[in-house]
C-alpha cells in the first residue's frame, strides 16, 4: 500500500477515530494498511485466525489472551474502528495533550492500560484474578523453565502480596495498587510508524 494516493479522507470514520483515540493521520493510515493486510479475504472484518498471521503474536507465550482482547465474549470479528480503539491502549501516553472537561478519561491513560491488562489475566471477567488464572498465565510465559512446584510458589507469593482483602484473589484496584511503581506507560507503548 503506502502509494501517495493513500489519504485519511478514504477511511471512514477517521476523523472521529483520531479524535477519541489521539492518533494522528499518520497513525491511521499506518494502522489501515495493518489491517488491510491482516484482512486477507477483504471482508472489512477481522477474526481471531487472521491475527494468527502476526509474528509477534505467534510467537508470544500469551498471544492468544491478546488476541481474544480484541473480541468481546461472543464476538467473532473485528471491525477497524475496533481495531483502532483497542491497539490505542498502546499507544504512549502524551502527557500535555488537552482534554476538555466533558471528554472521557483517554483510552491510553494508565487507568485504562491496567484495565486492558487486568483482562489478559480475567479470563472469566469476574473482576478478579484467581489463583488459577493467575497459573495459566504464569505457565504461558515461563512454560518448561521452571517447574510446577515454582509457578504455585510464584502465583501463592503474587497472591499473597497484591490480595489485600484476603479473598485469595486479585481485585483491580489490588492489581493497580501492586502495579503502583511500574512504568505501564513504558511497558504498555507500542511505536506505529516503522
């Protein structure tokens, strides 16, 4: 793609996506072409299957949490305003970019980052990180590295530090309190011009 007739104006609804997602043209275009491309069959529409075909996604331990992100509980696909909204939680955060008072909190704000990522571990989206849950993803990343005695005592210690209403689970606001001193930002930003 990327050929000088390329133009924001060709994408619908873009103006109002870089409004509610702070992109800018640039971005959008960059971002349209990902999706083109993910879009193999040119449905307009993304599904699970067609994210597979990332790299980056392929080879991640929890891709398929990432993925399954994109699409909410009985969702199938994808659309790119979608698309858009969802990878501006990765997007860094611009910390003099006005707001006027009645706009919403920006959906790359750290509240937001930690709620994106609070899902990635919530897969029964109950609100809390369960001690199961909490394995499942641990054994993604670390996999054979360690040993299953380890990852119950990495999971009981995660647990027994961030619960601090002892219900041996992790409520949001424990998980951002435990996330206190990490830069989300940092860890949470994605550059989209290559």
């Amino acid at each position: 793609m990327g050929s000088n007739s390329s133009s924001v104006n060709n994408i619908p609804n873009a103006q109002e996506l870089m409004q509610e997602t702070g992109f800018s043209a640039a971005h959008i275009l960059r971002l349209h072409e990902r999706f083109e491309f993910l879009d193999k069959d040119k449905r307009g529409q993304l599904s699970p299957q067609d994210f597979g075909a990332l790299p980056e996604l392929a080879l991640n331990p929890i891709g398929d949490r990432i993925i399954g992100a994109f699409f909410s509980p009985g969702q199938e696909t994808v659309d790119f305003a979608s698309f858009v909204r969802i990878l501006a939680h990765f997007r860094p955060t611009e910390t003099n970019r006005t707001r006027d008072g009645a706009q919403q909190e920006p959906v790359n704000s750290k509240t937001r980052k930690l709620k994106f990522a609070f899902q990635l571990y919530d897969q029964d989206r109950d609100g809390k990180i369960s001690r199961a849950e909490l394995l499942q993803v641990l054994r993604a990343m670390l996999g054979i590295q360690v040993t299953e005695e380890q990852l119950q005592s990495i999971a009981e210690r995660a647990i027994q530090e961030a619960d601090l209403d002892k219900d041996d689970a992790i409520s949001f606001d424990e998980f951002r309190k435990s996330l206190e001193k990490v830069d989300i930002d940092h860890k949470m930003s994605i550059r989209f011009l290559r």
